[in-house]
C-alpha cells in the first residue's frame, strides 16, 4: 500500500554518505581516499588531485603521488600543505612522498570524537527522512487512502527500517574506532 523504495534509497545515501566521511578520517595507515578533498591550482582552475596524478601506498605510512605532468609537482605539494591534514610531504624526481606520521594517542581520541560527530549528524538525517515519511503515511491516512491499523504497521515497517539503518552506521563506527585504535 505504501512504497517504501524512495525511503530506501534515502536511508542508503546516509549510509553512504558516512562511509565516506569515515574514510577521510585519518588513521595511522596511509590511505589514498585521505586526499580525495585536496584540490589543487591547475590550468587555470581548481582540480582534484586525483585528475592531475596517479596515487598508490607505497608503505603503511607512505603515498606515493605522480604527476601527469612533472610540472604540477609544485602546485600538489602546495595544496597538500594547505589541506591541514597534518601530513609530511617531500618531493623527489618521481614525484611527492606522503608521510603519515605516528599518532598521538591525544590525536586518536580526536579522531575518535570526529567520528562520533560524523556518526550523529548520519543520526539526524535518518531521523528526519523518517519523520517526513510518517508525516506522508499520516496524510494519507486523514485523506480516507488507508484505516488507522494499516498506519501502525506502516510505522513500525518505518521504524524497522530505521532501527536496521542505526545498526549498520554503528557497525561502521565501530569498525573506524578499532581502525584509529591501532
């Protein structure tokens, strides 16, 4: 009687979105997705790094970034300084050297309360699509398309969705703390 598909496909784009928030979150390894926000001065525009070189992890705490074009190495390494993202860069004849250094375990809580920041924001927004969608299931309901009993079990459909939702991101939180921790 009610199509909950767009619900779906909404409370998946917050999952989603988490997952990527996560991944952006450094940890003590060398991740590539960790540059996925630097843009970078480049032929007259901003570009993202990935469009102006190649990224590999050359060692846990090590990216190597090569660039297409020898002669943009000067203008990644600025916009990797920029980023704040708190890591080392040297610049060689192949290209530049990402350093992760070692964290803190001051900069692991940091990190972890990020996270938890991230994981509540994912909260809100599950809460709100569920709010709009039980104003949907009570409008139809005040305009005769369904009895009162059809409603509550729509509800708790509705709450189900949401409750396996909650459980997912948690999952995901879980598994970028231990990722931190270590």
């Amino acid at each position: 009687m009610f199509n909950f598909g767009p619900t779906k496909d909404k409370v998946k784009e917050v999952e989603e979105w988490l997952q990527k928030e996560f991944s952006q979150i450094r940890t003590g390894r060398a991740s590539p997705s960790i540059l996925d926000s630097v843009q970078v001065q480049a032929y007259g525009s901003r570009m993202q790094l990935r469009e102006l070189a190649s990224v590999l992890v050359e060692d846990p705490r090590t990216i190597r970034v090569e660039p297409w074009d020898k002669s943009q190495g000067k203008e990644i390494e600025k916009a990797v300084i920029a980023s704040n993202l708190g890591l080392s860069v040297n610049v060689d004849d192949k290209g530049l050297r990402i350093i992760f250094p070692e964290l803190t375990s001051e900069r692991r809580e940091q990190f972890v309360k990020v996270a938890k920041q991230k994981l509540e924001e994912a909260r809100i927004s599950l809460r709100s699509i569920r709010d709009k969608v039980w104003d949907e299931i009570q409008a139809k309901e005040k305009q005769g398309g369904m009895g009162e009993d059809e409603k509550f079990r729509l509800k708790d459909d509705l709450q189900k969705i949401v409750d396996d939702t909650n459980t997912k991101l948690d999952e995901l939180l879980e598994r970028k703390v231990l990722e931190i921790s270590n």
